[in-house]
C-alpha cells in the first residue's frame, strides 16, 4: 500500500510538471485518461523525488487541491483497470473451461493439456470465491465479541482469604468491644503498613489470613489480650480498595499488549480485555508464564461446555499470557447443533468434535459421514460410518458433512377407506401381509366393498403401480395372502363411496323446503316434518311426487322416464293416513302447492288532498282506483285531481283521476295491486320550464296562456334548441308533444303544475357562436398578413 501510494504521488506531481513544461497550465479535469497513463509509464523511469516534483508543481501555480484532484483520477483509473483484468481473468478461465470439456469428451479420455488447463481455470475459480464466501464461526469467538457480556471482576465481595497482598492494597481493621478503634492501611512500596505507636509490619506476599495474625499479633502491644478467649476486644481485618497489577498478553489475540487491570482480575479478564484468541489462536491451549515458570494452561473448550473454571487462576503481577497457534480446526456443517469451526488438539476423535458441536439434529442422517480433506495436491474424500465415529481423527482442514435423512419410511405401509381405523402402520413381525394389516386396522367397516381392493405400489424403476384382488376372498383364505411392500397403500372402498349420493327433495308450501338425505323406510310425512311442516297456504290435496324411472341396456327408449304420483294427505300427518306412509325412494321429488283459497293480506296506499288518507286492505281482486278514493272519503276541495299520480313498483302510472271519477267504467280506472301508492296534490300554480331556454324558470299559471306564452316568458329559445320536439310534462307524469298539421303546428295544452321541456341538440351538432366565428377570423386575417410580409422580405 505504500509503495501504490508512493507511485500515485509521484503520478500526479508528474502530471502538474509536465503541463508546467509545455508553458500552458491545464486543469485536472481537462486531462484524459489517456494522458494520466502515459504520465504514469513516464514517473516509473523518473529519479526526481516527491519533494522536488511538489516544489516544481507549485512553482508553476498548482496548489494542494489540484494534487488532491489527481489522487482521486488516478484512484478511479486503478480501480477500473482492476476491474478489468478481473472480467478478462473470469473470461480466459471460462474459454480455458470449455476447451478442456472439448478435449476431456474424446473418445472417453483425457487429453494431457486439457488437464492442466482445468486444473489452473478450477484453482483460479476457487480463489475468485474464496473472497466472496463468509468468514467461518470459530467454536468460542462469541464469547469475546459479545458486547453483552462483562467480564470485569467483582470488587463487591467478601474478602478471599488467600488473596495475596502487595504494595497498593489498603486494609480496613476494626476494634470493637471494650475498646472501639478504626484504622486504615496501605501496604507500602517496601510491603509493609503502618499503624500509629507500631513500627512497620511487614506483609507483602502474604495472604490476607496470615497478614491477619501478625498484624493483630502486633495490635496487642496496644491492646492487651485482642482476639483472644476471655478477652473484651476483638480485631476484624478485611481487604479495602485492592492494587492494580500488570500483565501481559502475546501470541495469537487480537490486541496483544500490556495491560493494566485490578488485582483480583483472572485469566478470563485479561483475555476479554485483548479480544480473545484471533483466527490463527489456539482455545485449547493458553498458557499462564509467571517468573518464567508456566503455571497454568487453560483449555476454554472446558468453560464453554462444562463452565469448569479450574483453570481460570488470579493473576498475579508481571504475569504473562500466551494464546498460541491452534493445532487444527475441523469444520462441521449441516444436520448438527452448532455448525461452526472446532479446534481439535492431538488425540481427539470424531466423537470429540460431535460432541463440542452439541451432537446430531433430530433429522441428522447418520449411517455415513463425509469428509473433505486438503491433502499435498488435491482434495480428497472420504467417507466415515458411524461405526467408524469413535475411532476416527479428523486432520487440521477437514470438512465434515452431516445430511440429511430422506423423507420416506423404510417400513411404512398405509391402510385407508371403510376400515374402521385407518391410518400409517409398520412392517413388522405380525404385520407383514394384507390379511394381517387389516386385522391390525382392526377389520372392515360393514359398507365395505369386498369385492376388489386395490394396493399402489412403486416399482423398483420407482414406477407407479395398481394391483387389484378380491378383498373378501383373501380374509376368508379362499386366496392366497398378499405381502406387503414398503410405501404400499391398500385402499379399501365402501358401497358409499361406488355410487350417487342418494337424496330426497321437498319444494313449495312447506317451512324449510330443500334437499336431505334419503333413508331406506322413509316416508312422505318424514320428510314433511324435517322440512319443519306445512305452511298455512299449504293444501293438502294433489301432492306431487316425481321419481326416476331406471332403464338398463336397451330397453325401450320410448318408455317413460319420470313417473309422476299425485294424491291427497292428512294434515295431520297420521299414520293411517295412506298419503302419508307413501314410501320414498331415492331422488324423489315431493311438491307442495298452495291452497287455491287462500290469500295473503294485500294493501295499497292513499296519501294527499283525501279525507282520511293511509293505508286500506284490498278486500277483493277487481279493487279499482275510485273505489279506493271512495273508501278514503272522497277528495277535499283543494285536491288536485289531474296532477294526481299512481307509483307501482318504484315506476310512476300516469292516470287521469278526473276522468276515472267521472266515468268509473273508464279504461283509465285500473285494478289496484299490492303496494300501489296514489298521491293527489294540492293545486299547482306555477310551470317550469327546462332545456334550451334562455332562462329556464317556474312561472305562475295564468288561465289562457299559450305553450309560446310560457316559453316567451323564460326568453325564448337558445340557438341549440329542438324548436320541434318541444313537450309539456302533465302533473300526472304523461308527456305530449307538439305536433304539425299541414301548415298549422299544434301545441299541447298548459296545465297547472306542468313543466314545458326544450330538448338541445347533442354537442356534436353545434356550430361556433358568434364571438367563436369573429375570433377565428381574426386569427386567420392575421396570420395571411404575416405569411404576405415574409413572402415580401424573401423575393426583395
């Protein structure tokens, strides 16, 4: 990286010199690719130093951010020459691929040369790979770069007797008892502490227990008989604000060095703080060197599957921790547990690593294990039995492969249909034949069809295939036993499953008319009472039953094909009724028809200028229009007779009450139906006027007005108007249109209440108004007027 870098600053000072040399300063960005590279051919035979080129650049007006422009071209030209040498590397190794499978496929053997050239395309393809694949978990790397875990020792605990004291580590002692006394104590750089009116104890390399007998031994010169039976005074020592100590750590961790850490801190301490073990370290062998002594070798492979912190010793000061070089890593990946990296050391088994990666899944296919392993040229693989597991040493770069099983049954046969408990068994002693599978599935169901069963089975080409037999004959022993196959599937089928789907259907004057299924015995009244009874329109004479009538083979196709039964039932459904016990068959038909006398309450309604308005029963079917107003009492005076208006099923009936109240004979007098609502108005004063008007408007009626009188009044007729086919709307909804009689137009008459419309023409019929033609004239004249000036100016 220095020396690219080195060669790129040269490059670009170059660069400034030479457009100094040509007297013409250029910018950084006015250079070409083309030009930087030739620069650059040119600075490799170049002596002069970065100093001297810098200073020759400058001199010429070039400054920093010049320099720091070219560092960027030259940054991005690199990166592109790299990429293309990789694509042209990525094409030579598939053209040399192919030309080794030319070669590899003649008459089944293998040209010389075309080995050779595999094998540099297969090694150049694995390193280009080799940089895309994710970085390896190694067993035990979480442990160190787990932001959630601390491993800070705890300075909150009870003071540990063994602990050893040394200069910095502060004593607490406590007098209680007859006498009360307090005081604290720093061990000095000399190992001793100091009490008032004592002279110096000293302590260093002591443990705390021991220190506290001479330190209290010390004491009674002041206190007489302190800590001893009989006496009133007692001593307590305990550890205060602890030393801190240097230790060291090298070999393979990812930040080695010195550190400084708390005199209680341990092994796992230390090694938190440098990172742990980085990708070449060792887990199984780290190694604790006090005084040039090792005192302790630590496996972390213990702590993480049996938390044993044995090994896990306190530091001391000037200790020396050293991560070495793994012995070997052995990779396990697919059906286990923990698929990572393990580090094996010497004398360790499969079974070992198996059982560091947490063992096999549950699907794990363990009958052969395959091995991957790097040997002096090649890859090389071999395959391990799980006989073989216990015995078998895995080699530093292994890959060891666990599948997975295959999802199918070894001894797996399937029983399904009228049996009476279907489902998966097992080929075993005792079930090994069909007789024996169905006295498993504990016999079949008494709708089973023993006449033929069925068995699908895979061939050995794994080919489908159906073998039929005789179910019945075979658990009677009149045939021989079938064996059974792994994968086979007997199929048992019952006479329901062989034919239609037998039903009964009950349709009319009953409460819940439907389909339901036939029974063998039953009757016309059974199927009446499951469709929840007759209804009260129901009669109970000429009941219909329709039922098929089956034909085989070449019967007579003239023959009738639907039977059909009329007769009368007892509404009481009782069972010496002889319609009633009439017995079903399957698919019949059984219809209920309405009571020819009965009739639903029917209603119509009367609202506006009546007497008593609402709603009147229709007693009888020839209930007509004046009988209804009749009923209501007649019409108050301000009723509105011809603006009176008849709604039927949400459309409006245009009558002319007037004329049905004078002649009641009258074809207009219709018969009322269910729902009808006739609504008679006050009398309208006004007309209102729609459509191509110029002002559309309500006028007041006024008795002897012409249709032009009113549309004068609305200011006469738009230039879009249908003049021809004006129409007036009737109050009572009935349009007339005006109409022509040789050279007379004939208009409709204005009632009260009407509304006169003037139908447009549709827009497509439109011609241009009069401001629209005016405007486009004037566009026109001055564009011919701009068009005659240019003509002019070209032809002077």
């Amino acid at each position: 990286m220095k020396l690219f870098s080195r060669i790129l600053l040269t490059l670009s000072f170059l660069v400034l010199v030479h457009a100094a040399y040509s007297q013409v300063k250029r910018k950084v960005e006015d250079l070409s690719d083309e030009e930087i590279s030739t620069f650059f051919e040119r600075a490799q035979s170049s002596g002069m130093t970065e100093a001297q080129l810098e200073k020759a650049a400058k001199a010429q007006g070039y400054t920093s951010a010049d320099i720091a422009k070219m560092r960027s071209r030259l940054t991005q030209i690199g990166d592109t020459k790299t990429k293309e040498k990789t694509s042209t590397s990525k094409s030579k190794t598939s053209s040399k691929r192919t030309v080794s499978g030319k070669l590899s496929t003649k008459k089944g053997t293998k040209n010389a040369d075309a080995e050779d050239i595999e094998d540099v395309s297969m090694e150049e393809e694995e390193m280009i790979d080799s940089t895309l694949l994710p970085k390896k978990k190694i067993y035990g790397a979480n442990l160190f770069n787990n932001k959630k875990l601390n491993f800070e020792p705890d300075l909150r605990i009870a003071t540990p007797l063994n602990y050893t004291l040394g200069p910095d580590d502060e004593l607490n002692i406590d007098i209680f008892g007859e006498v009360m006394d307090n005081y604290t104590v720093t061990v000095s750089p000399e190992g001793t502490v100091k009490i008032l009116n004592l002279s110096p104890i000293y302590v260093n390399g002591l443990n705390v227990e021991a220190a506290s007998a001479r330190i209290v031994s010390r004491l009674r010169q002041l206190y007489q008989g302190l800590n001893r039976p009989g006496s009133g005074s007692s001593a307590i020592i305990t550890l205060g604000n602890v030393r801190s100590i240097k230790v060291t750590l090298v070999g393979e961790v990812e930040n080695p060095g010195s550190y400084t850490i708390s005199s209680l801190a341990t092994v796992f301490n230390a090694l938190y703080l440098a990172g742990g073990p980085n990708e070449n370290g060792s887990y199984r062998s780290i190694r604790v060197i006090r005084n040039n002594k090792v005192v302790r070798t630590l496996d972390l492979y213990d702590f993480l599957l049996k938390a044993d912190q044995k090994d896990n010793i306190q530091l001391k000061d000037q200790d020396i921790i050293r991560v070495g070089d793994f012995d070997s890593h052995v990779e396990l990946a697919g059906e286990v547990r923990r698929p990572m990296v393990f580090e094996a050391v010497k004398g360790e088994t499969l079974k070992d690593i198996l059982r560091y990666a947490g063992g096999f899944t549950d699907k794990a296919y363990t009958y052969s294990l395959n091995v991957r392993r790097n040997t002096s040229r090649e890859l090389k693989l071999l395959n391990i039995t799980q006989d073989e597991v216990v015995t078998f040493q895995p080699q530093n770069g292994d890959s060891i492969s666990v599948g997975k099983i295959i999802e199918r049954y070894e001894n797996r046969v399937t029983v399904s249909g009228a049996v009476f408990r279907p489902g998966v068994f097992a080929i075993e002693n005792g079930l090994t034949t069909v007789k024996e599978l169905i006295k498993r599935a504990e016999g079949p169901r008494e709708n089973a069809f023993l006449n033929r069963a069925t068995i699908s089975r895979r061939k050995e080409n794994y080919d489908p295939e159906m073998i039929s037999f005789d179910l019945g004959k075979v658990l009677r022993g009149e045939l021989a036993d079938i064996a059974l196959h792994r994968e086979d599937s007997l199929k048992v089928y019952s006479l329901d499953s062989l034919r239609e789907y037998q039903r009964v259907s009950i349709f009319g004057e009953v409460n819940k008319p439907g389909i339901f299924e036939f029974r063998t015995g039953m009757k016309v009244a059974d199927i009446i009472l499951m469709a929840k009874g007759f209804k009260e329109a129901a009669s109970y004479s000429k009941i219909e039953l329709s039922r098929r009538v089956i034909t085989h083979g070449n019967d007579d196709a003239t023959k009738e094909k639907i039977q059909v039964k009329t007769f009368d039932i007892d509404g009481s459904l009782n069972i010496s009724n002889e319609g009633s016990q009439y017995e079903l068959k399957p698919f019949d038909i059984i219809s209920i028809r309405r009571s020819p006398n009965y009739e639903v309450q029917r209603g119509v309604t009367i609202e506006g200028m009546v007497n008593f308005p609402g709603r009147y029963a229709i007693p009888k079917d020839d209930q007509k229009i004046a009988d209804l107003i009749f009923e209501a009492g007649g019409l108050k005076p301000e009723g509105y007779l011809d603006g009176a208006i008849l709604y039927r099923d949400s459309t409006v009936v245009g009558v002319k009450l007037s004329e049905i109240l004078k002649n009641p004979a009258s074809k207009n007098n219709l018969l009322l139906m269910e729902n009808d609502r006739l609504v008679i108005p006050r009398v309208l004063e006004t007309v209102k006027l729609s459509g191509g008007v110029q002002n559309p408007i309500a006028i007041a009626f006024v008795e002897g007005y012409s249709l032009q009188d009113y549309l004068d009044g609305a200011g006469g007729y738009t230039e879009y108007a249908d003049k021809r086919n004006v129409y007036v709307k009737a109050p009572n909804g009935i349009s007339t249109k005006r109409r022509r009689f040789l050279f007379f137009r004939i208009n409709p008459k204005v009632l009260p209440g009407s509304q006169i419309v003037v139908p447009e023409f549709p827009s497509t019929k439109k011609g241009l108004t009069t401001a629209e033609a005016v405007g486009l004239s004037s566009a026109l004249v001055s564009v011919a007027l701009t068009l005659t000036t240019l003509i002019n100016n070209l032809t002077k």
